[in-house]
C-alpha cells in the first residue's frame, strides 16, 4: 500500500507542477485547473492508503520510510516528463534512501 501511495504521491507532485505551469497564475485558475485537481485526488488517495495500512497494523517506523521512495518516483518522473538528468548524486542519494528503507524495515 505505501508503494502505491508513493508513486501517487509523486504523480500528485507532477500533476501540481504541470497544472501550476499550465494555470494562468489566477487563484481561481489554480483551482479549477484539471491537473491540479488530480493531484489533490491522489494525494487524498495518498492518505487513505496510509490509513488503511495502518489499521492493518503497519508501524509507523517501518511504513513511512517506504513512502520515501516517493522521491525516487519523483525524479523518474521528471526525467520522463521534462527531460530533468538524474546524475550520479541523485543515484547515490535513491541508494540511501533504499538502504534506509531497508534498514528502517528491519526489526
């Protein structure tokens, strides 16, 4: 559930980006923007998922660290829509973030 939720979450970041890109930099543009409108749905179905892992029994130490491969997510993400590199510093940082994860699920 937390992976889903982290490759929301990030969908949710590129919807706001491409949205705020798109929006004519009116509030009311900003919120009646689709893309804006889609993030806001997955970050919702963002927090579901986490209350749903929850209430199955999920720790807290050990699910949200999962959630931070949302960053990672998110620089695949950008790398596909907008060209962004990812360069050796944000592999080894995704490293650390994997082998935090894993250390952080490990009881």
């Amino acid at each position: 559930m937390f992976v889903t939720a982290s490759i929301l979450g990030a969908t949710g970041s590129y919807l706001y980006k491409s949205g705020a890109d798109a929006a004519d930099g009116t509030i009311v543009g900003y919120v009646l923007s689709p893309r804006i409108l889609c993030g806001v749905c997955c970050y919702v179905a963002v927090m579901v998922l986490f209350v749903a892992a929850f209430r199955r029994g999920g720790a807290l130490s050990v699910l949200y660290p999962v959630y931070a491969s949302t960053f990672i997510f998110g620089a695949l993400i950008s790398r596909w829509a907008y060209g962004t590199p990812i360069r050796l510093p944000n592999v080894i940082g995704m490293m650390f973030l994997v082998l935090g994860m894993y250390l952080m699920g490990r009881q």
